[in-house]
C-alpha cells in the first residue's frame, strides 16, 4: 500500500531450490517360516547374520545399523466356516536398518543383503540432514530478500519514488517438498536375485522453498 503522509510499500519475496539428499535410511528384512518357532528363528538368525556380515565388508559401519522390527508369530489352518483347527507352522521376520551418509553405495549394499538371505526390501527413504537443511534455508532467505527488494525497486520507480528503508520484515514458513521415494515393501526371491544386474537406486532432488515478506519505506 502507498500512502501520502507515510508512504510504505507492502512486497513478498520468495526463492526455491532443488537439494540432493545426503542421507539414506534403508529397511532390509528377512522373514522365514517352518514347522516350529525355533527352526524359523534359526534360519533367520543364519540369514540376518550373513546379511550383517556382508554389510560390514562393503563398509557398513556398526552405528549405521540397528533392529528395526522383529516378530514371531504363528500361522494357523482354518476351516471353511474359519475356525482354527491348528497351528501349520512359525513365521519370524526381522528387519535391520542402515542410517548412512554415503549414498554411492546403496545398491551394492542392497545386492549383498539379497544374495545372503533377505528377501524384502521394507523402504528406501532418501532425507536432508539438518545441517543441509539449515545452510539451505538460511540462503533462500537473503535470496528472497533480494527478490522482494527487486520488486519493491520497480514498483518505486514505476511511481516516481525510491526505496527509502525498511518498516518491518517477516519470515514465512519453509516448504520441503519430498518426491516420492524409489520404492516401498518390495520382496525378492533369494535364489532368483543371486547374479543379476546391478539394482539402479536413484536419489533424485527435494525442493525447499523461502518466503519473506517486507514493507518498505518509499519516498
């Protein structure tokens, strides 16, 4: 708004740019089913052991890995009206999860997990680290001040005037905008998956956004 005897001039300013994320948190499970609950529970044993193993060789640090889940439950033979006769077998699954920084790696660390025993891939979640996040938002907002300080220098001087000084400033909320992840729950066939291509994993970018809003003195 303008005014004559207190002129001000009310402009928003706002910025965005496109991050890559430089952290991954990974969900990698095993799930095993037999006749008892021990002869599951040691089969998956043998495989999340074997999974670690193979992490550990391909750099996985032991603070970059920790139990996400884990469960025993039993599996039941129903009748037609479903009622439960009896229990057919255990099932036990137990997943792990990678917090890592160092995102080259995720598809040699998925190809291992797969070739020793696991057979779900629970999530891929690509994220900005704090860090990141901040740096970034700090320099959004000097480029929506800048942006809104452009605009203001136009609409002065399209009236006559100049940018005289500033009233007020206030910083809007910041937008993060996470793309979809790769995917989510996907199961392998062991076996199947031993000697195949490489899987592609592919981070893409996340956008954040900064908005600002200023009155202007203009004389």
């Amino acid at each position: 708004n303008v005014t004559n005897s207190n002129s001000t001039l009310s402009v928003s300013g706002s910025a965005f740019t496109k991050v890559k994320p430089d952290r991954v948190v990974i969900s990698i499970g095993v799930e095993t089913t037999n006749k008892t609950a021990k002869a599951s529970l040691d089969a998956n044993s043998e495989s999340m052991n074997k999974i670690i193993i193979a992490l550990r060789n391909l750099g996985v640090k032991e603070n970059e890995t920790s139990t996400s889940s884990f469960t025993i439950s039993p599996n039941y033979n129903y009748t037609e009206s479903g009622t439960i006769l009896n229990i057919t077998g255990f099932t036990v699954t137990n997943s792990i999860q990678i917090d890592s920084s160092i995102l080259a790696n995720i598809s040699s660390w998925i190809d291992a997990a797969v070739a020793s025993g696991a057979n779900s891939i629970n999530s891929i979640d690509f994220r900005i680290s704090n860090k990141l996040l901040e740096d970034t938002k700090n320099m959004l907002i000097k480029d929506a001040i800048a942006n809104a300080e452009e605009k203001a220098d136009i609409v002065s001087s399209a009236l006559g005037l100049k940018v005289i000084g500033v009233k007020s400033i206030t910083v809007g909320e910041f937008d993060y905008i996470q793309p979809p992840q790769p995917f989510m729950e996907k199961r392998f066939d062991a076996a199947a998956g031993a000697g195949a291509a490489t899987t592609p994993i592919l981070a893409g970018e996340q956008e954040v956004s900064a908005s600002v809003s200023i009155v202007f003195l203009i004389g």
